[in-house]
C-alpha cells in the first residue's frame, strides 16, 4: 500500500466526522436510500477487491462511513423506501462470475445508487455539504492515482467515485452561483 492510497483513505475517514455532525444537527440533507446502497455495494466491492489482492482500503472506509451515514440519516426521520435488487444481482453475479465481475457490477450499482444523491443535489444545492464532497473527490482521486496498475481491482472503483464526486461537486457548486440560494449573497436592504 501505497501513500497515496493512504492519504486518500485516511482522508476520506476523516471527512466523514464533521459530514455527520452536519447530517446530526440537520445542516445538510441527504439520500438515505443512496448512501444505504452505498454502504452494502461497498461492502461487495470490498470484498471483491480483497479477493484480487488489490487496492482495497478506500472501498473498505467507503463501507464504515456509508453505513454509519445511512445510520445518522435514518435518525435525522429521512428514510426512503426502495427494492436493493442491485445489491442481491450483485451478489449472485459474484457467485456465479467470479469477484473481478462483481467488482464491476458491483461499482456500477454503486454509481447507479448515486443517482438520488444527484438529483437531490441538482435540486437543492444549499442543502449539500460542499466541502465534503470536494474532500471525497480528493480522497477519491487519491486512491486512484495510488493504484499499482490500471486494472479493475486497483482502479475502477477509486476512479468511478471520482467521476460521481466531480459530477456532485458540478451540482452542488451551483449554490454559489445562484443569487437566490447563494449563502455569500449579502442581502441589501
């Protein structure tokens, strides 16, 4: 392991404190379906990954602080219904094709349970956590640039995390643009 795989692991555990102090006091709202599945896709992608004796330790914190996440946000009351048909296919298809094809499919449902997260920051900007999600892009990028080689057990997660941390940061950024939620705006009366 690496440094830059570590950097980027233990900045990911460290984004996580204040990202649930926000989620606690009801600062920031987020996606409890989303970060549910992200917590047991996680998981598998771990698993798989363990398997391959790749680059691990990112999907490993993703899975702690996921679940712990689904957990504070389960608490704050905001709790969607949805079928986790991606986590058992997920699941079945590792049985059945091995752990380097569960480990795509399984990073694919991950990006695919991001899609709640990315409407609801496309339609509420000013309740998503900027400097969060800049930190999980850079925690993110770290471990894909700490990778060993450009294969699916040490790239595709870290990289496939980074494209969704760049397309929520893109979503949540307009918050600053927009005069009516701009939290910088100084109001003149």
């Amino acid at each position: 392991m690496n440094v830059l795989v570590l950097a980027g692991s233990a900045l990911a555990t460290i984004t996580y404190f204040p990202f649930w102090r926000q989620i606690k006091f009801g600062e920031v709202k987020q996606n409890f379906l989303t970060w549910f599945l992200y917590g047991i896709i996680d998981s598998l992608i771990f698993l798989t990954i363990i398997v391959q004796d790749g680059n691990f330790l990112l999907s490993f914190v993703a899975t702690i602080g996921s679940f712990i996440t689904a957990f504070f946000i389960a608490r704050s009351g905001a709790i969607t219904q949805w079928i986790l048909f991606m986590v058992f296919g997920c699941m079945i298809m590792w049985y059945f094709s091995g752990s380097k094809i569960a480990t795509i499919l399984s990073t694919l449902a991950m990006t695919i349970a991001s899609i709640p997260q990315l409407v609801d920051a496309w339609k509420n900007p000013q309740e998503m956590p900027f400097l969060a999600y800049i930190s999980y892009f850079l925690a993110n990028s770290l471990s894909t640039l700490g990778g060993n080689n450009w294969s699916i057990e040490e790239r595709f997660y870290p990289a496939s995390a980074t494209i969704v941390g760049f397309i929520s940061l893109v979503f949540i950024a307009r918050k600053f643009f927009n005069k009516e939620t701009n939290p910088i705006t100084i109001s003149r009366k």
